[in-house]
C-alpha cells in the first residue's frame, strides 16, 4: 500500500496534468518524466511530498535572493496585508510604492529619477521600447520607430519583447507577429580567439554596433542589451569595456540606451547593478526578478528626468504615457521588494556574494579540464559550464540529444535542482546558500556532466 506522502504525489500530479500546461514545456515530456509537486521551502531547499530535498540552483528561474520563506521579508509581507492588499496606481497612491520608488532612485546608477512599476520582465521591456519611441516622438522625431539588438539576446516573450531578443527556439516560431529590428553579433566572448582577452574581444565587437549607430540612428530609438551576462541565450558572457563604448557610442549618435537587467540585477553580476561595472547610466533600466527577492511579480523601468518631462504636458496635447497594468505599484510586491533592499542594507550582501563567488570557481576550476568542457565562466554569482562534444573545435552535442536532461534528472536524483540551457550548466543559487552546499552542487554537476557525455 502506498503511504500518505505517495498517495498525495501521485493525486496531484494527477490533478496537474489534468488542467496546468507549464511554461516552457513540452508536455508529452511528462509522460516519461513525472512533475514534482513541491510542499515546502526553506533557505535554499525545496521539499517535495516524499520529503525529498532539493539545493535550489537556479534560484527558481533566477528570481530568489535570500531563501524560501525568509523571514524578514515573510514579516514585511504579513504587516502589509492586514493594511492595505491592493489599490489602483492611478490618481491613488499608498506608501510602499512610493518609499520603494525613492529607494530605487537612490540605489541604481546616477541620474535614474523616475519609477515606473509594471508586473513582470517583458512587460518592463515593453515599457521601456513604448517610453523610448514615445519620447522621440514627443520631441518631433517620429522617424525613430527601429531598435538595436544584439545577437543571442534575450528580453522576454510578449511580442514587443520578443522581437527585440535573438534566440530562435522562442522567437523564429512567432516571426510573423514580431517588429523588424537591426542585430549586430554579440560581444560574447565564448567566441574569442586563442589568447584573446575579454577585453581585446569585446572592443573588437563592438566595431559591428558601432558601424549600426553611424548607420541607422536617424531611425533607431534605442539600443537594448542584457549587461554582461546574455542569461537565456546559455549563459554567454562579455567585458564591461563593450558597456562603456556603447553609452559614448548611444550619446554621440542621439539613441537611447535600455539597460535589460531583469536578470542581472541586484547583485547577480558581484555588484548591485551590473552597469556599476562600466560605470554607466542606461537611460532605461528594467528591473524584476530578485527586485521582490522571488517572491511576487514585481517590475520597475527606471529613468531619467529629462524623459519624464517630454511627457509632462496639457491633457489635449495627447503626450501622456497611457500604459497601465491592472496590478501596477501593488502594495504587496512593493513590500516585499522593500525587505529585500533591507537586506542588503542591513547585511554585507556584496561582500558575502565575493566569497561565495570565489567558492563556486574554486568548486569547478578543475570542470576545466573535463573532455567534453569548453569553458567555464563566470560573472559573480552567475557560473556557467559549456558542455561540448569536441573540446577542440567547440563542436556542440546535436541539440536533440537533450544531454543537458540527463544532468537534470541526476541532479534530482542526488537533491539538486539544476536546470541547463542545452548543453550549458550553470548555477545560479540564492545568496544564502554555504560552502558545503555550493560543493555538493558542483559534485552533482560534474557527475551529471560525465553521464550525459558517455
């Protein structure tokens, strides 16, 4: 007879199956591979039914950033839903929109001094893309209606989101539905010649945007990139140079720059904000994910006061911006996002990341010099494993070989959840996770690495 744990298992992935379709899923998949009905988590575990435990690698796609049920944010939460649970953002306001705001302003890059909240990452994308053609628009250049991407860019899957990204598994699909933009190859240093710095490589890529600018920014509204780390497009990196050489660039041939950190924010990257790197200020920077520490759906688009007042006109004049989400400013998700910036007032946050950082390179300096190992690389508290068939030519496994799946499976098996890109690994934890998990994690890996490659 089954025990209780079993028969709760099997009954709600029974009820699942019978009426969810999951994100990014090929259902059928779940013919061979059960779902995991999850009944708990804490710090960096999830727990299932069965009391199996989980290191949850990816921060549940990148979003927590100090733990399942923190308790200070669990506190800032509680407090706010015997208040006020939500209220329009539109001729009403409520407090922790508007300290969340002002905090906002005061942490990211100098010169931010706008908020605008929406609900998630593509919708803080689409705000951004509106808000720069808007602006171009108010100031009587209509012709500025076209955006610069990079190649294996990645933004979000609503349209406007998706014509601006560049990885076909989401976007070739849906390419009748989407905006013409102009791609310039990205700086991914992946591609770097032997001995090439990251560096050398990046300057050397930005020629490609540079010669775009010069080309098109009669009618290019805006550059939009992911700063230093093209999360989605498997985990490739580049050197903050190509950033600084991007805001000279953007500034010269009057173009916005929208800075895409929904992923790399909020000290995934080593500091708080990856454009610290270059020392930058994007004239749109797009927030979510850790923004609410993984709790809630929360995003703000931050800018600058000059774009503020192209719109700030007469009623009659039609200037506005007229975009609204229903659950825009919510008081909840500001709360929590509020506890979070807490946090990293309260703790040494950075500092601790610095350390764990160099605990997950120490874990898989030696990944280096696996057979099926091109590359491992590394931004803070993003690691990255490229997994190749030919070490030598960089030769990926056929994408239909689904290798990454197997490392997937025996990281479940063994208490850890990763999940690759392809035949890229990486790891992604809450900050809160210690050395001896961290090394746990990479132990798994490295074992899943030599299943999947046999």
């Amino acid at each position: 007879m089954l025990n209780k744990p079993q028969t709760r298992t099997s009954s709600l992935i029974q009820r699942d199956l019978s009426a969810l379709w999951h994100p990014c899923t090929q259902m059928k998949d779940h013919e061979s591979y059960p779902i995991i009905p999850i009944r708990r988590g804490k710090g960096i575990w999830l727990e299932d039914f069965e009391r199996n435990r989980y290191i949850d690698g990816i921060s549940s796609w990148w979003v927590n950033l100090f733990g399942h049920s923190n308790p200070r944010i669990n506190s800032r939460i509680k407090a706010q839903l015997d208040t006020l649970e939500h209220v329009l953002l539109a001729g009403f306001s409520h407090e922790p929109a508007i300290e969340l705001a002002q905090r906002l302003v005061q942490i990211t890059p100098s010169g931010l001094e706008r908020c605008f909240y929406a609900d998630n990452g593509s919708s803080a994308v689409e705000i951004a893309m509106k808000m720069s053609f808007h602006y171009w628009l108010n100031k009587g250049q209509a012709k500025k209606t076209k955006f610069i991407t990079l190649s294996n860019g990645y933004h979000g899957e609503t349209l406007g989101a998706l014509s601006v990204g560049n990885v076909d598994l989401y976007k070739k699909t849906y390419g009748p539905l989407l905006i013409e933009t102009i791609t310039v190859p990205s700086p991914d240093c992946y591609n770097r010649e032997a001995g090439e710095s990251w560096k050398e490589y990046s300057i050397r890529q930005f020629e490609a945007m540079s010669q775009a600018l010069e080309k098109h920014s009669s009618e290019v509204s805006a550059v939009i990139i992911e700063p230093l780390v093209q999360c989605a497009g498997n985990m490739r990196m580049y050197h903050p140079i190509y950033l600084t050489l991007l805001r000279e660039a953007c500034d010269n041939y009057g173009v916005h720059l929208i800075a895409d950190e929904i992923a790399v924010g909020f000290g995934r990257t080593g500091t708080l904000f990856a454009c610290e790197q270059a020392d930058i200020t994007p004239d749109f920077l797009c927030l979510s994910k850790g923004l609410t520490g993984g709790y809630l759906p929360l995003s703000a688009v931050l800018t600058h006061e000059y774009v503020y007042q192209a719109f700030y006109d007469d009623y009659e004049n039609l200037t506005a911006f007229l975009h609204s989400h229903s659950y825009t400013g919510n008081p909840l998700g500001c709360s929590a996002a509020l506890a979070t910036l807490d946090i990293f007032t309260e703790d040494d946050v950075l500092g601790n990341n610095q350390k764990l950082a160099t605990t997950m390179a120490q874990a898989t300096a030696h990944f280096s010099e696996h057979p099926h190992v091109a590359e491992v690389r590394q931004h803070g508290m993003i690691l990255a494993i490229e997994m190749v068939k030919d070490k030598q030519t960089k030769a990926s496994f056929p994408w239909q070989e689904r290798r990454g799946l197997k490392i997937y499976h025996h990281g479940l098996k063994n208490g850890v959840l990763l999940r690759p890109l392809g035949n890229v690994i990486y790891f992604m934890p809450p900050y809160v996770i210690k050395k001896s998990e961290i090394e746990h994690m990479a132990r798994i890996a490295f074992e899943g690495i030599d299943l999947a490659t046999l």
